[in-house]
C-alpha cells in the first residue's frame, strides 16, 4: 500500500513538470510586487487641466514596467523609476474616476494598487484663464493703481486700460512702450523708444521725444521727482517735463526701479543691484551668474528680486529663493508682485513659452494657465483676482476666491 502511494506520487510530480507547470511558485519565484500610488491621494478633487499620477512600488526583483489605469481604461505605461504618468484631465469626464497602478516584475509576478477614487471638475480649468485682448502687439508691462486701475503697455504704442468689463486701448503711433507707473487713478507716466508719456485726467500725451533712448524701467515719487533707466545702463531724473542723465550704472539694461523714498531707491542692471542714498547711486550687490528683471517689496522695507532665480532681501542679507521644480531651469521669471509679503505671483518664460509661480509664505509653486506663451507683467489682488500680460497681446485672468 505504502508503494503503491509513493508510485502516485511520482506519477503526479511527473505529470507537473511534463506540463510545464510550477507546483510550488506559480506566479514565479520572486514576491508579488507591492504598489502605492502616493499621487493624488484618495478623496482628491482635480481642478487643474493635468496631474501627475505617481506610483511607489516594493520588488524583490527588478521591475519592468508600470501600467496606470482609469477604471479599466488602460492610460499608459512606464518602464523606469520614477514611475509617473502625466493624466490630462483636460480631456476625461467630470466625476469620479478610480485611479489604480499594476507593476510587472522581470519573472512575470503582477501586482495592483488599491483603487484611488479622485473627483475631476472643470468648473474651475486653470488658475489663469485666456480673457479677450484688444491688440496682438507684444504686452510688455502691467501696472495696477488699484483693482478698478489697470494698466497695460506693449510694442507699436499700445496702452491698455480695464474698465472693470472689458480692456480698451488707447494707441501712440510709432513707439513701442516698455515701463508704466501711476501715483493716482489720474497721473501717471510712460517710458518707451524715443519717449516720455504723460497721463493726466483721462487722457495720455507725448511729453518728451527724444533721438535714441530706449526706455525700460520708470518710478514716480510725484510730479517732480523720479528716475528712468534705458537699455544702455543710464539711469535719468524725472523733473516733472524733462529727463536728464543722471549717471551711468553699467553697460546692461536697467531693467527696473524700486524706491522707498527720495533717498532710498534700488536699480536692477544686468546681474547687479544699484543702491541710491539721497546722494550717489552706488553697486550694492553682484550675483555671479545671474541676471535680475524685476523688483518688488511687499512691505516697504524687504525686496524680492526676479529674473533667473528669485532672491529675497530681508533687510540684511541676500537669500536665493527655490523656484518650482515643474518649470525647469531654462526659465526666466519677468515680473514679480505682492499683495501681501505672504501672497505673491511672478510670470515669466522656459523655453518658447510661459509660466506664472505663487507664494504662500513658504514656498512657490506653479499654477495653470490656459494659453501656454511668454508672459511678462502680472499682479493679483488679495481677494484673489489677478492679470496677466504677454507675447502677441495675450492676457490672462485670475476669477478670485
């Protein structure tokens, strides 16, 4: 009997490996693989036009790809760490979708992630929407007053205005304007090629033409005092109908103007910051490597400086601030504002196209834009609402909480 047990068995055991079968490890010799995914988590609600779906996985062997999943709409896979697959809401249904991972080891073990269930809208798209635009030509600078006075000026003599429903434009032939500063809802003055613009009670004028100035950077104390800066590094004084060179700075252009009072201003010149004491303009600060096109202070006394990097000033030291890793390094941030010294945007350019950044105190990251172009004037107010200003006339609109 005993004999006749062991013959069975041996037949069994032969039957298996005459099949090809695997008796003890059917799903291979390694552990199933252990996925996560960390991104977005489960009870996310999607407002954004894409999002990164991120998995994690543990393997005792090597893995050979992950798979993503919409229920069982299959969206992609991934055959290297990190295992992440770009998810265009843009284009998927409003609801809840189940996100899941399946991860396949090199034996052929298959293991799945738990479902994350995540709510798409696309009431709300992107953070910037595209709002209509009167013009093409380039928007080079954005100035806001208040919320219900708002500037903007660009290439061919372009000088926009909103009037809470609608931007108007208003054209100065033959000069292409790159800076604009107001000190009230009814005086203010723009800088450009060849020329001073002077706003007063409605209506913008040519003050001053000149031969050959570029005019880049502008800031008004009052009707008598202020500074310009051109594209060669020379920085001017503002005396109410006239500019008169002042010094030169450097050989870059001064790209922006900040004052705290008559006796207290800062220069952004190429890679260097100009300090004035009342007396002389004097180099304060040089970062290697750098370039500098905007300044701005959110509270009278510190400075955020921006261009290719961001660097803050907290009244003693310099400090170079982390920008978003999702816009890369070949990027250049053109404009810089604040509503608070916990509340901030920037926007600028990587590559051939755009980007805008906000600060909540901590650090920056990116927010979505609905046209994707070099961007170039920006400001948001603390309830929110906020404009955009770029390449060929685009401006974009941030709705507020």
């Amino acid at each position: 009997m005993v004999s006749l047990i062991r013959y069975l068995k041996v037949i069994v055991i032969l039957f298996f490996i005459l099949s090809g079968c695997r008796i003890f490890s059917p799903s291979g010799p390694g552990v199933i693989p252990q996925v996560t995914i960390v991104t977005p988590q489960d009870g996310d609600t999607i407002k954004t036009a894409h999002v990164v779906i991120r998995a994690e996985v543990t393997s005792k062997e090597d893995i050979l790809k992950v798979k993503f999943f919409d229920d069982n709409l299959f969206l992609g896979e991934v055959q290297t760490y990190p295992y992440e697959h770009l998810w265009e809401t843009a284009f998927v249904s409003n609801g809840e979708h189940k996100l899941s991972a399946e991860a396949v080891d090199e034996s052929g073990n298959t293991g799945r992630s738990s479902i994350v269930s995540v709510l798409v809208t696309k009431e709300d798209l992107y953070d910037w929407d595209l709002f209509s635009s009167p013009t093409s030509n380039n928007l080079n600078a954005l100035f806001a007053y208040n919320s219900l006075n708002i500037w903007v000026c660009g290439n061919s003599g372009s000088i926009l205005f909103y009037d809470n429903s609608a931007w108007q434009i208003q054209t100065i032939p033959n000069n292409s304007l790159f800076d604009i500063f107001l000190i009230s809802q009814d005086r203010g003055w723009c800088v450009g090629e060849n020329v001073l613009l002077e706003f007063n009670n409605g209506v913008w004028s040519v003050l001053a033409k000149f031969e050959k100035e570029k005019f880049i950077s502008i800031f008004i104390f009052n009707d008598t005092t202020g500074w310009v800066g051109d594209y060669e590094g020379r920085i001017f004084t503002f005396s109410g109908d006239s500019l008169e060179v002042y010094d030169l700075l450097d050989t870059m252009p001064i790209t922006d103007i900040l004052g705290f009072t008559p006796s207290d201003l800062w220069a952004s010149c190429g890679n260097s910051l100009f300090h004035y004491d009342g007396v002389n303009w004097l180099l304060d600060t040089t970062f290697a490597d750098e370039y500098i096109n905007s300044l701005y202070s959110p509270d009278g006394s510190s400075i955020w400086a921006a261009g290719t990097h961001l660097f803050y000033y907290d009244g003693v030291v310099w400090e170079m601030k982390e920008l978003p890793s999702s816009i890369g390094t070949d990027c250049e941030v053109k404009a810089i504002y604040f509503s608070t010294p916990d509340d901030g945007v920037a926007c600028g350019i990587k590559g051939e196209n755009g980007f805008v950044i906000s600060y909540n105190g901590v650090e920056w990251k990116e927010e979505s834009i609905q046209k994707d172009i070099p961007l170039y004037g920006i400001n948001r107010f603390s309830n929110g609402e906020g404009w955009v200003v770029g390449y060929r006339g685009t401006i974009l609109h941030s709705k507020g909480k």
